[in-house]
C-alpha cells in the first residue's frame, strides 16, 4: 500500500505539471490528427482493403493504435530530462521504493493518454468514421489500447533512465517510426511482401489494431494468419510480455542510477 500511496503522489505531480503546461498533450492530439487527415483522404482512395471495406473505417483503429506506440518517446523525453535536471536523483533521497516514482509516472500517462484516446475517436466520428460493434465491445477495445499504451510507458520508461545520451532520444525516433509503420495500421499486412507482411502481422501494434478493428465491427483487412484467427489473444499477449520485460528492468534501472 506504501508503493501505491507514494505512486499517486507522482501521479498527482505530473497531472499538475500537464495542467500548467498543456502544450505537450495538444501536440501530441494534432500530430495523429494530421496523419489520420493525410493518410485518409489524401492517400486513402489509391488503397484497396483484402476482403473489401472503406479505408477510412480501417485507418482509424490503426491509428489509434499507432498513438498509443507514440507515447514511448513522451515519455521516454520527460524521464531523461528530469535526470538530467537533478529531479531524479532528489526523489532517489525521499524515503519511497524505488518503483513508486516510474509507477506514478506512468500513471499519469496513462490518464493523459485516456483523454488523447477520447479526443481521437470524437474526431474520427466527425469525419465520418463509424463504430457498428457494441457499447461493451467499443470499451474492451479502449481497453485495449491503453493496455498497449501502458506497456510503451514502461518501455520508453527503462529507455529514459538507460539512455541519456545528447542523440538518444532521435535514436529512440528512428525506431518507432519503422516499428508504427511495419504494421497493420495503414495497409494490410497480406498487400506486402510476404516476408515484410510476416514481419507486420507479429508486430504487437497491429495485433491491438486488428483486435479494435474487430470490436468495432470495422473490416480488418486480414483474411488469414494469426491476426485473424486470434487478434484478441495476440492483443493481450505482447503488452504482457512487454511488460514482464520492461517494468523489473525499469525499477533496476532506477536503482542504479549514480548520484
């Protein structure tokens, strides 16, 4: 209870910080605003779906999901300035353990993330993208995607305490960028290559795009593989894994750091 207690606390800082500086947040909202506009009626009438299906409707689940990886360089930018503004090492000498402060960090994101998510699918229905799934399934896929969201917190989080360095944070841009677009969020993974689609369909953002595009009872454009047989599945699992990984890495980390 005494890791929770002091996690809030952390939790409570960073909503306060958000409150102050809201700019991050808004950014953030545009940016998957503008590829959502770009990719959808700049783009979207040259791409066919497998299985047929309006592009629009299987664009915007994708990019949901694609916010959600987003979140890894957010998060990964404020933990390595606050180390290297000292903020870190002054929570090291207060008397909590030492994944109170990633927890609360994390935490915090994660709500900042339920807003963006919230503010993504009202624009989306503005624009003509329509849910026909039911209420239960439209919130097991919000579900979903702050379950994936919450792994990349924890991922972005090991990677700010780990790398500090003047290019690291590019370096980190560099690998989500590749990672969000070698997935099922702007084409489907069966119109690659089968070596690059292969690639695509065990990538964990498309596992959650394919699960959203499903609940929302939008098409999938995937006719076969594990993508169509078990998204679900496949959408709880990676960000389990990740998580196994990267949360007792991030609490060594943070014990490791030098004063």
């Amino acid at each position: 209870m005494t890791v929770l207690r002091h996690g809030w606390i952390i939790t409570l800082r960073e909503l306060k910080l958000w409150q102050r500086d809201p700019s991050p947040l808004i950014v953030g909202i545009l940016f998957s605003i503008m590829l959502l506009l770009m990719f959808g009626f700049l783009l979207g009438g040259a791409i066919g779906l497998p299985g047929g299906g309006g592009y629009l409707a299987y664009l915007l689940p994708g990019m949901l999901a694609l916010s959600m990886l987003f979140g890894v360089e957010a998060t990964m930018g404020a933990i390595t300035n606050e180390t290297k503004k000292g903020i870190t090492d002054r929570f090291r000498s207060l008397p909590m353990s030492g994944v109170a402060v990633p927890l609360g960090r994390s935490a915090a994101d994660l709500l900042k993330s339920a807003v963006e998510l919230a503010v993504l699918m009202g624009g989306g229905l503005l624009i003509g993208w329509r849910v026909s799934g039911s209420f239960g399934a439209v919130l097991v896929a919000a579900a979903l995607l702050l379950w994936l969201r919450f792994a990349m917190l924890w991922l972005g989080i090991f990677l700010g305490l780990t790398l500090r360095g003047e290019g690291a944070l590019m370096s980190v841009q560099i690998l989500v960028w590749p990672i969000g677009f070698l997935s099922g969020v702007f084409v489907s993974p069966e119109s690659m290559p089968s070596w690059l689609g292969f690639l695509a369909q065990w990538n964990p953002v498309s596992a959650t795009a394919a699960a959203c595009r499903d609940l929302f009872g939008n098409p999938t454009g995937i006719t076969s593989g594990p993508l169509a047989d078990y998204p679900l599945l496949l959408a709880l699992l990676w960000p389990a894994v990740l998580l196994a990984i990267f949360v007792p890495l991030s609490a060594r980390a943070y014990q490791r750091l030098s004063r």
